[in-house]
C-alpha cells in the first residue's frame, strides 16, 4: 500500500475535466498548493498543503464515489511526497502555484476568523450583494476554519467587495473576513439550501439536510459556538464590523401550521431555544400563521435559519420576516417578555451552544432524582418512536439523551413537553447533535 503523501494521484480525467474542477474536487479539505494535469494519460497529480488534508480528502472519497462532469474518477496517494517538476517536457502537464498570487477573478475565496456566532449563505449574501450581483455561493469548513467561494457576475464587482470588505468585521468585534481570489473559473451549485445557493437558478434541488452537514463549533453537541451574549451585535460599524446588512426586524411570520395543534405556548417553547420571545400572536383571518416578536434581530434571524422547513404535525413550516416591526400588544397577543421560562437571561449566554437545527435528539435536563428510561419513554413516546434513550449525571444534576426515528417527532416533543413535569420536576428540552451510543 502507499504511504500517505500530500500528493494525490487522480486517474481517468477525461479532457473535458478541467484544473478547476479538480480544485473544486478537493477544496473542502485544504489548499491545493501544485497542479499536474497529464492529459496524454487521463491523469493528474494535485499536492496539498498539509499531509492531514490529503489524509482527509482519501478517507472521504473512500466511502463516497467522487464524479466530475459524468465521469467517475478514482484517487489514491501518489508515490511522490512533493511535485518538484514543472513538466513532463512534452507539454502534457503544468504546475500551478497556491492561490495567493492569482490575479483578481469574480470568485473570491473566504475565510471567517473568530467565528463566535454563526454564518450562513444568507448571511454572506446580504454582506456581499451591494458590491454586485451574487450568483453563487458555496460554504464549507476546513483546517483554516469556515470558508465560502462567493462568485460575481462581474469581476470588477469582487475586486470592489474584496477592498471594501478583507479585515472588516460581519459581527461587531468578530466574525472577521479574510480574502483573495479564486483560481475557479466556474462555481458547480448541485443544491440550493444552507451550504450552498445558485441565485441565478431558483429551480435546483432543495438540500434539507443543513441540521446534520453543519459544521460544530461550539461545546456539547451544539451547531453554533457563541462565547456570550452580553456583546452581540448585528452588523454594528463600530469595531470595524460591516454595517448595513442586517434589516433590523424581530418579528417573524410563520405560516403553513397545523392549528389545531399549535398554540402559543407551543410556538414559545420551540423558539425560545433561539433566543427571548416578545409576543406571539396567531391570525384570526388566517389561523394556520402566526406573528412572533423575538427580543432582537440577531436571534429573530438565527430561529428563522434553524427551524425555516421544519415538519410538525405533518405541515412543514414556513418563516419570513413579518412587514410590521413588532407586535402591539392586545387581548389576542400572548405577551412572554417576563417569561420566567425563557432560555436567555442575563448571564446565561452558554445556552447559545444549543441553538441547532431540528434533530433526532433531544437533551432532557431537570430530571427527579429517581427517573428511569421507562418514566421519561412513557413521558414523551406519544409523540413517536423512541429509538434510545440514556441517562447520566452532569455536577449531581440528572439528564438524558432521548432519539427518535424523525426528527419531526423529536421536535414534536420538544414542542409539546418543554416546561411539562415528571414527577414533579419541571423538566427542560432542546435539541442535541449528540448521538446515544
């Protein structure tokens, strides 16, 4: 077997495949430092900046099929450790240094340091759009940490984003954006969803896979890494941070609801896992939406990018900003701003760690001393099939682990008994990525 290299061999690249391809084939693992392509024989060698990056792209590609343009193509290490040629001298290769001295191109390459909150495709075009037209963006992580390849219409539109915006900040004091120029000549969108968005093709498929392809930053299971939020900003100019990109908006529109499953406490108790809720209030014209007011934009638009396609009760709920700012308050608005269950007091910045997407699991805290398997799979096994269960302690403090075979009865559970007893105890419910072994 070949020792592992920084070089990879890829075999039957046919001529249609070209240099950009190949890139795009490993860019999720690391920079590509040195091309070789060998067109007399289908073949081409591509060095990696690290040895990890390449072990990284192998150990993928060994379970997934890799195909460029209709063609599958095979890899494997190559017996060189490094490319030192510049050519077989019959004009069948080249070698192309890294990225960092390419001219400027409508893609630009990058990269978020000191990721505290989260990044989204949406995010990223609303910071990047009033320099020009957007056409494509794809996000991914990778040793250097989250990156995006962001593709204009115009190159003179990513020249002028890439002066205005390297070193700015998205998010006061954070969030820092680093960037150059892509060697691509073409960005290849296979889904529209939370990694990736062909906006000149609305049609693509729908990627809802976003929950569990999210890369974790944060501590025990979460999607997200927040530090605190006590210096949550979105989009401030002071510190640098790029201004104008958020709407500013709170309040939510949800729509597509079952009612007569759904209530407002319901709705609080799957929200507030996002952040504080002002108010809800359901339509009577329209008693499958619902307005829902959250304490600022930044939380209102995190619970819009985790839950917006998410199923209960059958329906698959639909989120938009609302036209109106907020929700006045009225004998038909239910008013949470004193909750004593919200999840985000002062102090409490660390439950931002939990803020994910929908997933199979749920995390029960606030268990009776005494609870068993059996008590918490008759508490909450209504609302669909418990695959496993497991109990453990954290500092004295019972909780489980509860995985369903759905995520929609996962979240229906969260929904329904967040805030409901066992045995007395008031127990709490979110979402964890932390699978029961």
């Amino acid at each position: 077997m070949t020792e592992p290299s920084k070089v990879i061999h890829v075999r039957n690249v046919g001529q249609e495949i070209s240099e950009a391809d190949l890139l795009q084939l490993l860019r999720p693992f690391g920079t590509v430092t040195k091309v070789v392509l060998i067109r007399s024989k289908n073949q081409a060698l591509l060095q990696m900046d690290e040895l990890e990056n390449a072990i990284s792209a192998l150990e993928y590609y060994t379970g997934v099929q890799p195909n460029v343009r209709g063609r599958n193509v095979y890899l494997q290490f190559s017996s060189h450790q490094e490319l030192t040629t510049a050519g077989d001298g019959e004009g069948n290769s080249h070698m192309r240094q890294s990225d960092q001295e390419l001219p400027p191109n409508r893609i630009l390459l990058v990269t978020i340091h000191h990721m505290t909150y989260p990044i989204t495709v949406d995010i990223l075009h609303q910071v990047f759009s009033p320099y020009g037209f957007v056409e494509k963006i794809v996000t991914f992580q990778k040793t250097a940490g989250f990156q995006a390849l962001i593709q204009y219409e115009l190159q003179q539109d990513a020249i002028q984003a890439n002066d205005a915006l390297h070193g700015r900040n998205i998010y006061d004091g954070c969030c820092q954006i680093e960037m150059q120029y892509s060697n691509l000549q073409e960005l290849q969108v296979h889904y529209n969803g939370e990694r990736s968005r062909d906006f000149t093709n609305p049609d693509l498929p729908v990627d809802h896979r976003n929950s569990s392809s999210q890369p974790t930053y944060g501590e025990g299971g979460g999607s997200y890494g927040y530090r605190s939020n006590e210096t949550r900003g979105a989009y401030h100019q002071t510190g640098g941070g790029y201004g104008g990109a958020s709407n500013g908006r709170c309040t939510l529109l949800i729509t597509n609801l079952d009612p007569s499953s759904m209530d407002e406490d319901k709705l609080f108790n799957l929200f507030s896992m996002y952040g504080n809720i002002v108010r809800i209030k359901f339509l009577r014209n329209k008693p499958d939406h619902a307005l829902l007011q959250m304490s600022d934009n930044f939380q209102a638009e995190l619970a819009m990018n985790c839950l917006r396609g998410s199923k209960m009760f059958g329906k698959k709920m639909e989120i938009t900003f609302s036209k109106y700012p907020d929700i006045a308050p009225s004998a038909d608005a239910r008013d949470y701003a004193n909750s004593s269950l919200s999840r985000f007091h002062s102090g409490s910045g660390k439950n931002y760690r939990h803020c994910t997407a929908p997933t199979k699991t749920i995390h029960v805290s606030s268990l009776p001393r005494e609870v068993t398997e059996d008590d918490i799979v008759a508490h909450l096994g209504e609302h669909g099939a418990i695959v496993n269960t497991k109990i453990f302690e954290v500092h004295g403090k019972r909780q489980a682990l509860v995985s369903f075979d759905s995520e929609e009865a996962a979240t229906e559970a969260l929904v329904c008994k967040h805030a409901s007893a066992i045995d007395g105890s008031l127990i709490r419910i979110s979402f964890s990525q932390t699978h029961n072994s």
